[in-house]
C-alpha cells in the first residue's frame, strides 16, 4: 500500500497537526496516529476507495457504541481518491475479562425485529448481503454459507467431497435451528482477540465491527477458533446473559464459516481445519 504525505494529511478537517506517524492497523487499511491540538486520533486510510468504504464500520459503531464502549466516528470522507475514517485514540491498558465477557453479553441483549443489518459490507473476498430477513436459517444459509462456497470455488479451494459434506453440513443446521427460539442479538461479526482492547479505566472496549443481527452463537463461535478468550470471559458472559443448552454441540457450524472465509483468503493452510468440521457430517 502507499505511504501518504504531508500535503495528503493537511487536507483532513483536523487543524494544527503536529505529528503523524504509521502505526499497526492490520493488513486491510493503512493506519496512522496522529496528535493535533493535544489531542491524539487514530485514522484508517483505504487507498483508491470512496468515502462510503467506511459506511459499514461507521453504522456498526453508532450500534455497538449504544450498548458497549468502542471508538467513536469523527471524521469520514475521502482525499485525493482515498477514503479515510477518523477514531478517537484509545490508550491500550490491560483489563478483566469477565468485565469483557459481561460487555458482549450486554450487546447480544440488543435485539431487532429481523436479521441482517442497515448496510451490505464489501471484504477482500466478497460483498456480505445484510438485507433484513425474518428467517435466521434463510438468512445464515443464503446471505452467508452459499456466497461463500461460490467464492471458494471461483478460488479453486472447494472439491467434490467438501460440497457433499457441506450439504449434510447445511441439512444438520436446518434441521436443530427449526427447533430453537433465535432472537436477533446485535453482534460484533468479527469477534477474535484482535478486536478486543482495554482502554480507559480498565474498561473492555470492541473495535472494528462487522455488524449484523443474527444468532448470538455465531459470535461465541468466533471467539473459539483463534482463542484468546479465557474461563472467565464466558462466565461473565453468562452471568449477564446464560447460555443455551447444547450450545458446544452448534458451534461448529458457525466456526466453519470463519474458516472457510480463512481458506478463501490465505489458502489451503486452513484446508484442514474447515474439512475437520465437515468429516463430522
């Protein structure tokens, strides 16, 4: 990606910048800290992208920021052709992750009427489809699985055997969700360890959302694959929000789709783990 100069950063709507420096924002946007007037901001450029690149990241702040802490949205817009989004700048510290699991649960208590989101939201692999369904099962078959394995074979990592597989995989999930009572919980979407911090007085804060409304499950199972989260993050969860009977017997439905996307992404690396789950069925 380019590194952007001084004139670029002058055309920001923050006055009186007096330094701006790279700092580690993952591998999907440029990222920078910058200090201006005293104050310290965080801003994230997506070279050669329109300013609504950040829609979706901005509305999922505004969602979660009702119920959890998370940066707040400054500024958005574009300069020269690149979209930028400012943040408020968080000071990491260190934290409880009971108070973490107490957080996500109070999110999971936010509720809609339908599944899905305000907005569809562009990744490297696909556009997600958040149109508001009634129906989790459609909505998680249809605007999450089905997109996906097309994906997987347009990138040539999908075979015979993982299509039968997946669709027994697909009939075993119809078959126990029809049977459960799924509210739509406001989720983070991408729950892994990166996108969790404290901040502040020692309070969890969640960063870059992926929101949609959807089973409160498929969060939980974000936060098993990569780890990161410990005993007593699930505790505090339940001690706000208990979880469902059975629950670790479900999970791997939900996993596979973090997976799978994992093999759409970076390959036959994570082939083993996404055929781990489906040789179940």
């Amino acid at each position: 990606m380019p590194q952007l100069n001084h004139n670029w950063f002058a055309q920001l709507p923050i006055k009186n910048i007096e330094t701006c420096q790279p700092v580690s924002g993952g591998d999907i946007n440029l990222a920078y800290q910058i200090t201006a007037d005293g104050k310290i901001y965080f801003i994230k450029v997506q070279p050669n992208h329109h300013a609504d690149y950040f829609k979706h990241e901005i509305n999922g702040l505004k969602a979660l920021g009702k119920a959890v802490n998370t940066p707040t949205p400054l500024y958005n817009g574009e300069i020269d052709g690149h979209a930028y989004l400012v943040l408020n700048w968080l000071d990491e510290t260190f934290g409880d992750q009971r108070d973490l699991g107490h957080a996500v649960a109070k999110l999971h208590l936010q509720t809609n009427d339908k599944f899905g989101f305000v907005d569809n939201h562009q990744t490297k692999a696909l556009v997600k489809d958040n149109s508001w369904n009634d129906d989790w099962v459609d909505f998680y078959v249809h605007q999450r699985l089905l997109p996906e394995v097309r994906t997987a074979m347009d990138k040539g990592v999908w075979n015979d055997w993982r299509e039968q597989q997946f669709q027994k995989m697909v009939s075993k999930f119809e078959e126990v969700t029809r049977q459960r009572d799924i509210k739509p919980s406001l989720l983070h979407g991408d729950l892994w360890a990166g996108n969790f911090l404290f901040a502040g007085d020692h309070e969890p804060y969640l960063i870059d959302p992926d929101a949609v409304y959807g089973d409160r499950e498929f969060d939980l199972a974000m936060t098993t694959v990569f780890g990161g989260f410990d005993r007593e993050f699930y505790q505090g969860y339940g001690e706000v929000y208990p979880l469902d009977d059975g629950i670790n017997e479900r999970l791997d439905w939900y996993r596979f789709y973090y997976l799978c996307m994992h093999l759409i992404l970076f390959g036959e690396s994570y082939g083993t783990a996404v055929d781990r789950i489906l040789e179940q069925y």
